[in-house]
C-alpha cells in the first residue's frame, strides 16, 4: 500500500488555477475604450493642462535628447570648422538641458 491516491489531473489544474488569481474570475470586457475611463485616466493624472504639459515635456525631451546625438554627429564631423571646445561647450550645454528637462519632468 503506497501513499495517498493520486488526485485527477482535472482537480490539480483547478488548484494551480485559484493560486494563480486569489482574487477570483477576473471579467474581460471587449470594445473600444469608452471616453468615460479616458476622462477618468486624465482627471487621476490632475487634469487636462497637466497631461498636456506633461506629453509636451516628454516631446522636448525626446527631442533635446535627439538634437544631442546630431550634435555628436557635427562634432565628429567637424561640421562647422571649429575648434574641440566649441562642440564640448555646446555638447556640454544640451547635455544640462537634456537633464533638467528629464528632472522637470519627473517631479
């Protein structure tokens, strides 16, 4: 006499699956996004103004990011025929602006 009878396959599935989502059946709804839960979504994000400016900051610091890297494709180049430090100055100063936008933008 071995240990206690095996359980089903059937019965183990239905325990992984509970453990799996404590908080029971989870409802799945399908459509479109209604205006309501976007409305909703912008009111938590405080407001319409607040996540225009935010998406707006997020825009000029990709851009600023972007600009930074060109700048980098100028410097190796010698685009403009000018001395190391005039790419190092303005490298320098996109890089300060690329940070205080990232900070600007986090807080």
């Amino acid at each position: 006499q071995s240990g206690p009878a095996p359980r089903s396959l059937s019965m183990v599935r239905l325990a992984a699956e509970a453990n799996r989502n404590l908080t029971g059946v989870e409802e799945r709804e399908k459509g479109n996004v209604s205006g309501g839960v976007i409305t909703a979504y912008i009111v938590a994000g405080g407001g319409f103004l607040i996540v225009v400016l935010l998406v707006l900051l997020m825009a000029v610091e990709q851009g600023a990011r972007v600009f930074t890297d060109t700048w980098l494709g100028f410097w190796a180049g010698n685009r403009f025929n000018q001395e190391v430090w005039f790419y190092i100055g303005i490298y320098a100063a996109l890089g300060i602006t690329y940070s205080l936008i990232t900070f600007v933008r986090t807080l």
